[in-house]
C-alpha cells in the first residue's frame, strides 16, 4: 500500500517535471524565432527558415 503510493507520488512528479520541461523548451524556442525575426528585420532581409514553417490548411 505504502510502496504503491509512493510510487504513484515519484512518478506524478516526474510527469509534472516533464510537462514543466517541453512547455519551457516551447517557450524558448518561440522567443528565439522572435529574436531572429526582429534582427532579420532591422537588417532588411527575410526570415529563410519561413517557407519551412509554412502549413497549408485543409
């Protein structure tokens, strides 16, 4: 009982860690786009990555 509880416990924990981890992993990403957009913009020039990004809508 005790040990399944526990058990329960560590790996609630790690599934929170985890979310934690991929949503700021996001978060930094997203900023990093934004940073390369703005410099890529006071420098005149376009985004060469954009056209990978592109999704077409169905």
């Amino acid at each position: 009982m005790q040990l399944s509880l526990i058990l329960g416990l560590v790996a609630l924990v790690f599934a929170l860690a985890t979310l934690v981890v991929v949503l700021e992993d996001r978060r930094a990403a997203r900023r990093d786009a934004e940073r390369r957009k703005a410099r890529l913009s006071r420098l005149g020039e376009v985004d060469p990555l954009a056209p990978g990004r592109l999704q077409l809508e169905r």
